[in-house]
C-alpha cells in the first residue's frame, strides 16, 4: 500500500497542488482548529503527510515551528520549491526520521485515511514517541460507519473510520482526547463527515 500511494500522490502533483495548496479555500471549521492546534503546541511541529506543504507553511504563518515531511518524493520537491526556507524531507508515518521526544505537535491531516487500519495502531504508537511528554497530535480523518471501510478516494485508497473508533485507538496508544470536531461535508468533498481530533500524550 505504500508504495501505491507514493506513486499515485506522485503522479498527480500539479492538480493537487492547483486544488488543494491554498488553505484559504479550505473550510472554516478545519482553519479553525488547525489555528487552535498552533496555539496550543510549545515547540517544533511536524507535519506527517504534508503534501505540497500548504499546511505546514500555513502553521509557520500562525507562529508555529513547523516541518513537513512526505512520502511522496514529488510532493516534496514541489513544497520545497512553494515554500522555500521550510524544511520538508521524504518519510513514512510508520517510521519517522525524528528523534524521539523532540516535537511538541504532530499534525496528521488526512494523511492517516491512506494507512491499512491494521497499520494505525502501530502509526500512532510512532506519533507518541517523537512527542514531548504532554505533546499534542492533530488528526483530520473522514469519519462514519461502524467499523473502518475503504473508499474510492480520487488519488488512492482510502479508509473511512467511525470517530469514537479512532478516539479509542488514540486512548490505547496513550494519548488523552482534548477536543473534537465533526462536520458535514461541503459541495464538491467526499459523501462523509470530516472529523478532527486533538489529543495530548500522556
């Protein structure tokens, strides 16, 4: 799957970007608790899933110290060349290239769906552990159903996760649900509610 996704993000860089890489086009609601996210982080933020770096360039403008990383190597040669002076390097969210309790924020915005629901648990696990001891992680994610199912996303396959089934695996993986968001989709989005997520390590 992940390496479906990597060439399948890579191959539709320059629409994605043109859709997607202006977060003032984006709904208020996810503005909104993104802004919230960066005022409650201390310290460096990753952004895991980063995409053409409109959301980590989106944090640095709120005053966060924030980085992308990607496992799609073209969405990171073009987020460099949008955003130069930020940093943004290629990764996967099941194993990160950062130090262990070195960030006070993960932002994961919609950058989870793409993981087999098996894999989440383990991804999260990975989230606490590059988390300061009381860091906070931002999930964006579809939500609905009763159990994760997979959905024809227009990149690639994705997943669809009932919200209190994640907020469960989050409490497993020993994080501390602080906030929460859920929306009906807008004109032109996928047919689901959008949820997110804010939740501190303990």
């Amino acid at each position: 799957m992940i390496d479906q996704t990597r060439d399948a993000y890579d191959a539709v860089v320059p629409l994605y970007a043109e859709l997607f890489g202006d977060v003032r086009r984006h709904h208020p609601v996810d503005r909104a608790l993104v802004a919230a996210f960066a005022e409650t982080v201390e310290g460096p933020v990753a952004d895991v899933g980063c995409g053409p770096g409109h959301y980590t360039a989106h944090l640095r403008s709120l005053g966060a110290d924030a980085f992308g990383i990607d496992l799609s190597p073209e969405m990171i040669a073009h987020a460099r060349a949008a955003h130069p002076g930020v940093r943004f390097a290629e990764g996967t969210m099941s194993a990160l290239d950062v130090p262990s309790e070195s960030v006070g924020g993960v932002l994961s915005w919609y950058s989870i769906i793409h993981a087999v629901p098996d894999d989440v648990p383990g991804i999260l696990a990975e989230f606490r552990r590059v988390l300061v001891p009381g860091g906070h992680l931002m999930l964006g994610f579809f939500a609905g159903g009763d159990a994760p199912a997979p959905f024809d996303h227009k990149v690639v396959r994705a997943y669809r996760w009932p919200a209190d089934h994640m907020a469960a695996l989050l409490r497993d993986a020993g994080f501390e649900e602080t906030a929460r968001t859920s929306r009906r989709p807008a004109p032109g989005e996928r047919p689901f509610d959008q949820t997110g997520i804010l939740a501190r390590k303990v």
